[in-house]
C-alpha cells in the first residue's frame, strides 16, 4: 500500500520557474511607478484629478505623488519651464535613481505653450530627455492615464507578459 514511485529523470520545467533578476525587477517596474511631479503652472492643477477615485491613478502604482528625487523614478514636468528653472530640473533629474522615465504633460512642457519669449524653455526635452508626452492645455487627467500606459509599453520589456 505505498505511493506511486517517483520518476527522477522526468523534466522539472513544469514545477519550476527559473529567471534573472533583471527579469524580476523589471516586472516590479511595470506594477509600480514612482512619479515625482514637478507642477511649474496651471498643468499642475489639472493633473492632481489623476489621483482621485474616479481617475484611479493607483491601478499604475503611483498612489501619492513623491517629494524626493532620489525614491522616484518618473519625473512628470507639468508646465512652464523657465530658463532659471531649468539648471534646477536637470539636477533633480541627476538626483533620480536610474532606471528612470520622464512625462512632458502639457503644451507649456512640451513646446513652450503660447510662451515666444526669451525667459521661456522652447520644451523641456532641451533640458532632460522625455519618454512620453502628453498634450493639452491644461491636460485632462485622462490625457495623464493614457501617458502612463503609454509609458508602461516603454518599460515592459517584450518578453515579459501581459
């Protein structure tokens, strides 16, 4: 009356799973951004909506926007970018762990906005390099959720799943 004997030789890809660790971590990546906001303007105010309910901004991971650079790894530029302003954004970016991704959200960010003057950055991508931009003045919380999942096909590797 005892158990089935066991077949050592049968393969064991079944029962097991074996990866990498880079493999591991870039899953981790795609569940949870950490987007750290730096609101220059109006943009600013348009995209807070993004994490109430409704907009569930949370189902990215980022469920509060972070104050530090150096436990981020999304910098969302929303606004006006000045050309004081700039020196200052690229050192947060320096500050920021790699991997690390960034969003232009709104016209101000991406192109300058209405703004032809000298104080004005013609675009944040002359500062730091952006991975997603996001039009609209001001930008709709909805135009933000389509970044991110804009954003999330850049960082899923094509092996991992869906």
């Amino acid at each position: 009356m005892g158990s089935a004997p066991v077949d050592v030789t049968a393969p064991a890809e079944a029962n097991v799973l074996t990866t990498t660790y880079d493999r591991i971590f870039d899953w981790a990546r795609r569940l949870g951004v950490r987007p750290f906001l730096l609101g220059l303007s109006c943009c600013a105010v348009g995209m807070t909506p993004a994490l109430d309910p409704r907009h569930n901004l949370a189902r990215f991971g980022g469920r509060a926007f972070r104050a530090a650079p150096g436990r981020s790894d999304l910098l969302i530029v929303a606004g006006t970018v000045s050309e004081k302003m700039a020196p200052l954004i690229r050192r947060l970016w320096d500050e920021m762990p790699d991997p690390k991704w960034a969003i232009a959200l709104g016209s101000c960010a991406a192109c300058g906005g209405p703004y032809r003057t000298y104080a004005v950055t013609p675009g944040v991508d002359r500062v730091i390099p952006i991975d997603v931009y996001v039009p609209g003045c001001p930008p709709r919380p909805e135009a933000l959720l389509a970044g991110l999942l804009e954003l999330e096909k850049k960082i899923v590797p094509p092996w991992v799943g869906a």
